[in-house]
C-alpha cells in the first residue's frame, strides 16, 4: 500500500471532478490525502467526511468576475499576484508536512505550493491536468488570435507547475504532441465509475449547465427551441416555460445528462468529455475572455461532435441549427476514446514503489523538516 498525496486548483468544478475519480480507484490499495482550495474543497468536503480518504483546505488562486460578468484580469492579476507573495510560505508549510507523513508520491492537479515542496525533499511528483495541452500539443490547427493566446498562457503553465516526472494530459482531443515532448501521455478525460457504469438513452430534453450564470439571451433562445431544458449551475428557480432550473446535484445531474439528446454549456473540458462519452452532442458556449475555453470550443469544432458560439451572440437559430444536425454529430463521437482512466492508472503504478520499499523522503530532508518544528495543522495551511 503507497501513500499519494494529491493537490488540486481549486477553481470550479473540473479539477474537482478529475481528482475525484482518481481518488476512488486508488483509494481501496492506497493511502490517499486531498489539498484543495476554493471550489474544488466545497465539492469534495462532503463526498469524503468520515472517509479513509484525508482532505486538507489549503490557500489557492481563485478567478474573479466584471459585474458585466466577465472575466476581471485586473483582479484575477492581482490576486494572482498576492498568492504568489504567500506561495513560500505554504511551500514550507507542505515540506514538514510531506517530512512528516513520507508520501511516495504526489499528484498535482494544476497547483503550485505542493509539487514545490515535492521536489525540495525529492519526492517524485506528476502532472495530471487539462492545462498543460498549451505546453505540449501541437496547436497549429487553431486560428493565429488563439494561438497567440495559447503562447501566453503557456508560460503560466509553465510557472504553475514544472520538473515534473511524467506529465499526464487528460482532454477530449488528441492532435499531435510537439515534436520537442518527452515522457508525456495523452488521455481522456477521467471517468467516475458511476458514469463509466451508465447505460445512456436518447430522450428529447437537453441539459444545459452554466457555472454561476447564463445571460439573458441563452435562456431566451432554450426557451424558443419547445424542448424541456433541464438547467443547472444557475441554482434553484421557478420553472420558466420550458426551462426547469435545478440546483447542483451530481446524481440528478448525471441522470438527467445520460438520458438527453444533447448537452449546452461552456466549454470546461471534463464536462464536454463525460458527455461525449455518454454520446451527447455537445453545443458550447466559451466564457468571454476564457481563451482556453476557446480552445476547447475550437477542437470540439473540428471533431465534428458539436459546435460553438459566442455566449453574448446566441439566438434561437444557433440552437435549431444545433439541433438540426444532432445526429450529424453522434456519429462523428468516438466514445472509446473519451475514458482516460485506466491509461492514467497504468502510467501511475510504473512510479509507485515495491511493496516493501522503504519511503522515499530522503535523510537530509526528513532532518531538515524536524528542526522547523511540529506538522502544522489542516486549517494552518488555508493562508
């Protein structure tokens, strides 16, 4: 049995999801501790209270928003900023606690503080995420505006996380790998058994998912279309016309998504691949000044299995002309492709130990750890 510690981004629900099925494939041979922050701690504080599985808040980068609902780069900058001003000092903090405990491995999930720590003490440590595709795929394909994005962004997965062992791309497409890229798996998105395990139907309702809001003009343009829109991430509502408003549930949800024609949402990765999965068309809606939901928005294109619009431009023509060629799009969805999960699972037990294999964290680090003194408690890592 090996000790993995795992740390996530805390931002939305997709990280969350990812780690979470991870987590309940490795669980029952394996000691597992969560770091999370922000959305992700939110979601997975009650699935593990009162579980083996050990989740820690800690301090994360967290997204904000215009009034205009939109992407405030000033605000996200600055809190970005002041987050790595604290980074040492969580670095540190992880250190005696990785002395402490020994883990044989970390996961980082697009985080920092831990893969930092990671590596001051030695602990072999892997990327598993969606973001690091802008490091190392080949994005030719897409428009100059986004490429030139895509560069930039780049370099902030790079300062993210970096001098990982093996980097573990989880996406629900699959160009080329640059021709530069070592020690670098391409897989699906990670599936939680209970979806793996579903068997989807074809009814006329759509689900359409938003994370905190949708503007006016979707809605208006669901409502037009005269079929039941099952709607979640907007919280619970009164019933508009055809429009059912439900709050966040993830067996509801799933239900509901297994059993649509189709799926209407942003253009999160995890999202568009578990309903590719399932066989639902997907129509997406990039959140404005979100470039890598662009991206993603632009291969769904190109993999003929849906389509994209502009949230803020949506009419009623964009959802009858979606809905028009849904079985168009079922056709050009290869599903066996969209479940990562046991090539991932393979990939990590090539760097667990032996059983046997005495913990990793070398001498000079674990007397390192001692002289700063006690673990510092879960709560102590939330700076």
């Amino acid at each position: 049995m090996a000790k993995i510690f795992f740390s996530l981004s805390g931002e939305g629900r997709g990280h969350a999801t990812r780690v979470r099925a991870l987590v309940e494939s490795l669980r029952a041979e394996h000691q597992v501790a969560i770091y999370a922050s922000g959305d992700a701690y939110r979601f997975l504080a009650p699935l593990y209270r009162g579980t083996n599985v050990r989740l820690h808040r800690m301090g994360g980068l967290r997204f904000h928003y215009t009034p205009t609902r939109r992407l405030d780069f000033r605000k996200t900058a600055w809190e970005a900023i002041r987050f790595m001003r604290r980074l040492p000092l969580l670095v540190r903090m992880l250190e005696r606690r990785l002395v402490d405990e020994r883990p044989d491995l970390v996961i980082a999930d697009f985080e920092p503080a831990l893969p930092r720590a990671a590596q001051r003490l030695s602990i072999p440590f892997l990327s598993i995420d969606h973001q690091h595709f802008l490091t190392t795929y080949n994005l030719s394909s897409l428009p100059l505006w986004l490429r030139a994005h895509a560069a930039l962004m780049s370099l902030i997965v790079r300062a993210i996380c970096s001098g990982q062992h093996h980097t573990i791309v989880s996406s629900f497409y699959f160009p080329p790998l640059r021709s530069n890229c070592s020690n670098v798996t391409q897989v699906g998105v990670m599936l939680r058994p209970e979806i793996v395990a579903t068997t989807p139907e074809n009814q006329p309702h759509l689900v359409a998912y938003w994370r905190r809001f949708a503007p006016q003009n979707v809605l208006d343009a669901l409502q037009a279309s005269g079929r039941e829109v099952r709607v979640y991430g907007l919280g619970s509502r009164p019933r508009s016309g055809n429009l059912v408003f439900h709050a966040i549930s993830e067996q509801r949800f799933l239900e509901d998504l297994a059993s649509s024609s189709a799926l209407i949402s942003t253009a999160g990765n995890q999202l568009v691949g578990e309903a590719l999965f399932l066989g639902k068309p997907v129509l997406a809606f990039p959140e404005s000044r979100n470039f890598e939901q662009y991206i993603n928005a632009h291969f769904l294109d190109q993999s003929g299995a849906g389509a994209w619009a502009e949230m803020e431009q949506v009419s009623a023509a964009h959802i009858s002309g979606f809905l028009g060629r849904l079985d168009e799009y079922r056709a050009r969805i290869h599903r066996s492709r969209m479940n990562g999960l046991p090539v991932t699972l393979a990939a990590l037990s090539r760097h667990l130990p032996a059983p046997g294999t005495e913990p990793r964290v070398g001498v000079q680090a674990e007397s390192q750890g001692a002289a700063t003194g006690n673990r510092p408690s879960p709560s102590s890592l939330a700076i």
